[in-house]
C-alpha cells in the first residue's frame, strides 16, 4: 500500500505539472485586442487625472501610439483631458506667435509715421492696440475662450486702429494735376504749337481727368494685407498644434471598432452643439 500511495502521489504530481505550465504559457501568450486600452485606462484611473500616468496616456495619443479599438477606446475615456491638453499646446503656439507680430506691427506702423508724418498720438494708439491684443493671444485666453472669437476680437482691434490711422493722417497737399493756365501750351509762344496734330494733341492732354494718386491708402492696404497673412498663419499653426492624429483603421474586430467609432463621433457631436449654445467651444476649429 505504501508503494502504491507513493506511486499515487508521483502520478497526481506529474498530472498537476502539466495542467499547470500550459495554462500559464497560455497567459503568458493571450493578449486581448484592446489590452493596452485596458493596461492604460486601470492604472490612468488608480493614479488620478493629473497624474504622470495620465499624461502620459494623453502624449501616446497625441504622437499617435495607439492602434484600433484601443484608439477610440482612450479617446473616449480621455476625452476632456485630451481637448484641455491640445488647448494648452494651441494656446502656448498662439502666445508665441502673438509676440513677433506685435513687434511686427509696431514697426510697420512706425514706418508709417515716418513717411507721412502722422499725428502725434501714434505711440498712444499703439499702446492701445496693443493692450487689446496681448492678452488675447495669451495661453490664458485660449484655454478659457473659443479661440475663433478671439481672432475675431483681434481683427477688430486691427480694424479700429487702420481707422485711427486714417484719422491721423492729415494731407498737406493734394496730388491731382491741377487744370490751370500753366497746363495749357502758349501756342503764341511756339508757332510750332499752333499745328494742327499739336493743337489736337494739346486739347487731349488737358481734356483728361487728374490723377488722384494716394500713395497713404495704398500704405494702409499693404499693411491690412500684411497684418492678415501673419494672423492666417497663427491660425494654422494653433489648428495644426490642437488637432490630434487621424484615426486609425481598424484592427481584428471591426464590430467592436465601429461601436466605439459611433460613441466617439457622438461624443463629439455633443460637445459640438453644447459649444453652439454657450458660445465657446472644445475644439479648435478656426477659420482662416
């Protein structure tokens, strides 16, 4: 009996060795689909929002790291981190850029004032300009406002001060070619003059319309051309630094993704229609 037990105990050891190495190699090998959505989501949730982790998951999705279901699945899940995140990045770009153009600005109207003499309170209408602007090309404004109605503010202020500059702008003389007596050859003067062709060419030239040439007007419009090239280009660049990248395609269960393709869209839309309501939005969406 004794042998037979120990015969037993051998056999039951051996049987209990082989159930178990396979079940492990087969955890070891099974991976779900969307296992790095679910890896990412379990220790994003224990660590908080604001946590490493967090930020972590959110730069992944940003450089585009993860495939398919998982994909959509930490879009949706990290949504709201993911529109404050691209908003900041789009509000760091806009704040950027703000700077040159100011300056720029400062020195396309300076050189304004250099060629036509404007009025004295030039440096008090480019401070105030400039008040208006900064603070709403600052990282603040952007991730607190809708970003479309705050270049519409900024294209407002650009539009008061060419207004003002028009105001300042006085004339001292006028460039049209008067029609005076000295405009009109002295054919007594020139027998040469009192020819036929001369006297017909000499009633052409001063039948025609002055010139108005204004070479201010024209200043002002390269500088509005100008001014809406830089603003076109910060536009892009804050839409280029918010958007996120293209959705991947999906990988293995097409079921799973579109269902998950659906509630992101819907997510989306909703944000969508409450930002149409309140007046701000989540995304950029800027038009240029």
């Amino acid at each position: 009996m004794k042998v037979q037990g120990a015969g037993n105990q051998q056999a039951w050891q051996i049987f209990k060795t082989k159930q178990e190495v396979p079940k492990d190699n087969a955890n070891k090998e099974w991976k779900s689909p969307d296992s790095a959505a679910t890896k990412a989501e379990s220790q994003t949730t224990e660590a908080g929002s604001e946590s490493p982790e967090t930020r972590g998951v959110i730069r992944l999705l940003q450089e585009g790291h993860f495939r398919g279901v998982a994909d959509l699945r930490l879009r949706i899940n990290f949504y709201e981190e993911l529109q404050q995140a691209s908003a900041a990045e789009a509000g760091k770009a806009i704040s950027e850029a703000g700077k040159p153009l100011l300056i720029g600005l400062q020195e396309q109207v300076t050189a304004l004032d250099d060629a036509f003499d404007l009025s004295d309170q030039l440096p008090n209408l480019l401070k105030e300009v400039e008040g208006v602007i900064k603070p709403l090309l600052s990282e603040t404004a952007v991730s607190q406002s809708d970003a479309t109605s705050l270049f519409d503010e900024v294209e407002k202020a650009f539009a008061n001060l060419l207004s003002s500059l028009q105001d300042a702008f006085k004339p001292t003389s006028s460039t049209e070619l008067p029609t005076t007596e000295q405009n009109i050859p002295d054919i007594t003067a020139n027998p040469e003059v009192g020819s036929d062709a001369n006297l017909i060419a000499a009633a052409e030239t001063t039948s025609e319309e002055p010139t108005t040439a204004d070479p201010f007007a024209d200043a002002l419009a390269d500088l509005q051309t100008w001014f809406g090239d830089q603003l076109s280009s910060i536009k892009k660049m804050a839409t280029e630094s918010f958007a996120l990248p293209t959705i991947s395609e999906p990988h293995g269960n097409g079921v799973a993704y579109n269902r998950f393709l659906e509630m992101l869209n819907s997510l989306q839309g909703s944000a969508t229609e409450n930002a149409a309501g309140q007046g701000s939005s989540d995304s950029l969406e800027i038009e240029a």
